[in-house]
C-alpha cells in the first residue's frame, strides 16, 4: 500500500506513523508549505491531507493551494481514498462544491464533545471516532452537496464523507504535547475562543489515553477499507 502524507507545518504524527508502519505502508511526505510540488503524477492508493496555519482561501499568500486542491479534485474524482484533516477537510469541501470559511463564531480549542449522525454511527470508519475529540480551529466549513454530515460539536460540523473522501475538522494526528506547542504558539487564539492555557493542557492531558485510543482506531479502520 503506497500512502501520500501531506503536510502544511511543522508537526509530529507519531500517532498515525505508528499506524502506517503497523499496515506496512509505503509512505511518501510531502512539506507543501516548504516548496515541495503537489504529486499529482505519483500513483497513490490512499492520501492523507494534515492540517495547516492557513485558510483553504488563502490562496494569494500561498499560491500553490490553487494546486493542491487541483490535485484533490482529480483524487476525489478518481475515487482515491482520502482523509483530510482539519485544513484538509477544509480543502476537500472547497473542492466538492462546499465551502471553506472563517466561521463568525469564537474558535474552538481543546478536547471537545462529538455527536455521531446516524450516518456517522454507521461509517465504518467515523464510528470509532469516539465521544470526544481534539480541536484547535476557527476556520470551518460548508459541506459538499452530495457528502453526508458525519459528526458535529456544539457549534462546528466535524466530519463529512464524500463517496471515497472523509473529511475531520478534528484531529487524531495531534497527541497532548503537540496540542500544548501549538496553543503556546497560538495565545491570542486561545483568548478569542475563552479558554485559559492551564485548562487547556489540564484537559488533554486527562484525555490523552482515551485520545490515543480513538485515533489510533481511525487511521486503522481508514486503511483498513482502502
């Protein structure tokens, strides 16, 4: 199994190399927002597309989304399973004909409650997502015409599939330390959405196993139906 990993920043994804490596992947990664290319002739069974600083929309500081999402497009159309992730969700409803927005609402920062659909119950992959997740966003999206809402918080979709594209606004590549050095990096962030720094660290850290466990469980069951 040859899987593209595409990053937008600086990050570690102990969580999902674990995984890969457990399935016996061929992984190539890609630091787009360091002048690699978009892969668009390399031949993927499976692509995952991580999160970013920047918006889907932000296409004039960062002119090489126009060809990342280019590339997601043809994918989705060719029925290559993808997972985006917190930007890359972002990008995939763009590209699906939704839309990718700075949401009104104050941000969202730490671990938070996630409510199943009944379409989310039953995807073989969101169904172990769990009760609650982390997310650091405020940046959101409109879903596809044709996708299915898969899960939501309190104020935020959080996941949608698209025939062989599933889209997280949350994010199970991120463990507690890797949380923590992004809100550090991200004070005034925090303070736009409410939410003390010490709260923040207090309340991954008690979540971190169970986290852990639930994204663990996403990236096998997305392999595993690829």
């Amino acid at each position: 199994m040859r899987v593209g990993v595409i990053y937008h920043c600086d990050q570690t994804t102990d969580r999902l190399d674990e995984v890969l490596a457990a399935h016996g992947a061929e992984v190539a990664r890609f630091r787009l927002d360091q002048g690699d290319e978009v892969p668009v002739t390399t031949p993927f069974d499976a692509v995952i597309v991580l999160g970013g600083a920047m918006g889907a929309y932000d296409t004039d500081e960062h002119p090489w989304l126009e060809d990342e999402k280019a590339w997601l497009r043809v994918l989705a159309g060719g029925g290559v399973p993808v997972l985006g992730i917190c930007l890359g969700s972002q990008l995939l409803a763009d590209v699906l004909g939704g839309r990718a927005f700075l949401s009104p609402l104050a941000p969202e920062a730490g671990v938070v409650k996630l409510e199943l659909t009944a379409a989310g119950r039953a995807d073989q992959v969101l169904r172990h997502a769990g009760t609650r997740v982390f997310s650091l966003h405020q940046d959101t999206f409109e879903i596809p015409p044709r996708a299915r809402l898969l899960a939501l918080s309190a104020d935020y979709p959080q996941a949608f599939r698209c025939d062989s594209v599933l889209a997280l606004q949350f994010h199970p590549d991120a463990d507690a330390a890797l949380a923590v050095e992004w809100a550090k990096e991200m004070a005034p962030f925090l303070n736009r959405a409410g939410v003390e720094l010490v709260d923040y660290e207090r309340d991954l850290e008690a979540a971190e196993p169970y986290l852990a466990r639930t994204s663990r469980r996403i990236f096998r069951a997305f392999l595993e139906a690829v």
